[in-house]
C-alpha cells in the first residue's frame, strides 16, 4: 500500500509544473502534491516560484549526503536566497544549512540561522532543507 501511495504522490508532484498566484495556499499550508507553502521567490531569469517545503533534516550530514536526502524526500536542497528567506520567515531550528551551491571541488555554500552565509567543507556535518521552487502563473 506505501508503495502505491508513494506513485500516487509522485505523479501528482510530477504533474504540479505550476502555480497560479490565485491559488496559493496560506503561509504553512498545505500544497498539492506534497509540502508547504513558505513564501515566494524571484529566479534571476525574472520567474516568481512558490517556496515550498518538502522535508527539514532531522540529522547532520555531509553536502552530498543533503543533496541527495532532498532529491529523496520530493524536492533538492535549497538555494542560499531560499534558505536565507525561510532563516527569517520561518525561523529554523539552530544551526546551519548546506546551500544548493557549490563553491569549489571540496566546498560549498552554507547558511546558518543566525543569517551567515559561509563556505565550508563538504564533508562537514550540517543541516538540510528540501524544496520545490514551483514557478507561479496569472
């Protein structure tokens, strides 16, 4: 029965490609497909997405370990802008957060929640948060 459950989601997130802004859930709710809705963010090519929250890390592990974790939980790691917007929105819990970003072969960007933005070892022990960016319509 998971298993059936787990497909269902799946092609419900698959079929989620976008939003539109009449549609947002509140803040914290629910959205369709899986995760909650924290908030909206503007890519550099000028997409507004819905931030949407797809699982916080209940371990420290490596970057690698992070990035792989989100991808298993619906989503991918956050950005630092995302991680630094929902560090204020929504106050996450103490400690720091590995970036999507990568800064070099053995570093890569992370947040903490205090609102630092730092680069560390890959290999280090911190935080995750997975998303979806689901890019909003009219």
């Amino acid at each position: 029965m998971k298993a059936k459950t787990k497909a269902v989601a799946t092609a419900v997130q698959a079929a989620l490609v976008t939003l539109s802004f009449a549609t947002l859930p509140i803040l914290g709710g629910d959205v369709a497909g899986g995760g909650t809705f924290h908030g909206v963010i503007t890519q550099k090519d000028g997409t507004h997405c819905a931030v949407v929250i797809m699982g916080i890390a209940d371990k420290k592990a490596s970057h690698a370990d992070q990035v792989t974790w989100a991808k298993t939980v619906g989503g991918e790691l956050a950005p630092r802008a995302v991680l630094q917007l929902l560090i204020v929105t929504m106050g996450l819990p103490t400690g720091w957060y590995w970036a999507a970003e990568e800064y070099g072969a053995s570093t890569a960007w992370y947040c903490s929640s205090n609102g630092n933005q730092l680069i560390g070892l890959r290999s280090s022990q911190g935080g995750g948060v997975s998303v979806r960016l689901i890019p909003l319509v009219a």
